[in-house]
C-alpha cells in the first residue's frame, strides 16, 4: 500500500492530543509563563507525532490570527517554536518545559 494510501493508526490519537493541547498555558522550568499552545508541528512520516509547538501570548486570539498585524507587526521575529523534546510534563492545562525558554527566545 502506497503512502498516500494508507491512514495511520495513530491519527484519531493524534487529533485526541492536538485538542488536549491546543490552548494550555507553556511554563518554563522556572515558572515563567511564556505564552499559550497555538499549533503544534507533526511529522507525518513517523505516525504524526509532536515535533514542536508554536507560542503565542494571546491564546486563541493568536490561534485566529486576529491580533497579528497588530501585535506580531511591532516584533521581526515570527511565532515562538518550542521543540517537542523540551517538554516535560503536561499538568492540568499547563506545559511545563525541561529548559528555562524551551530552546527559543525570550
């Protein structure tokens, strides 16, 4: 069967994870709030798993769009991307991360 054939198993899974996690707050491993879940990275050649997530400070708002002319307008660097390996936990609806800034700018 061909790849663009086949349905991986792990996609009902994956859409079960990716609702769970957008929107939850990421903390840093000091407990500085660095900003909301606004989409996550898949790699679809190893069964859509979690390759990094995107930031941003206004959660879902950021999520539509809504507020990037404005506030993504006044910063030259685009969405914050975190990778997956610099998570640690998931705990209620928070993300904490292994490192103070999960690899990227503060």
């Amino acid at each position: 069967m061909s790849a663009a054939t086949s349905k991986s198993p792990d996609a009902p899974r994956t859409m079960l994870v990716a609702q769970t996690l957008i929107g939850v707050q990421v903390v840093a491993a000091s407990g500085k709030k660095l900003g909301h879940v606004i989409d996550l990275e898949l790699d679809p050649e190893n069964g859509f798993r979690i390759t990094a997530i995107e930031l941003g400070r206004f959660g879902w708002l950021d999520r539509l769009h809504v507020l990037r002319p404005v506030a993504h307008g006044r910063s030259s660097s685009g969405p914050r991307v975190i990778p997956w390996s610099d998570v640690d936990r998931l705990a209620g609806r928070k993300l904490h991360l292994k490192t103070e800034a999960g690899g990227a700018d503060t």
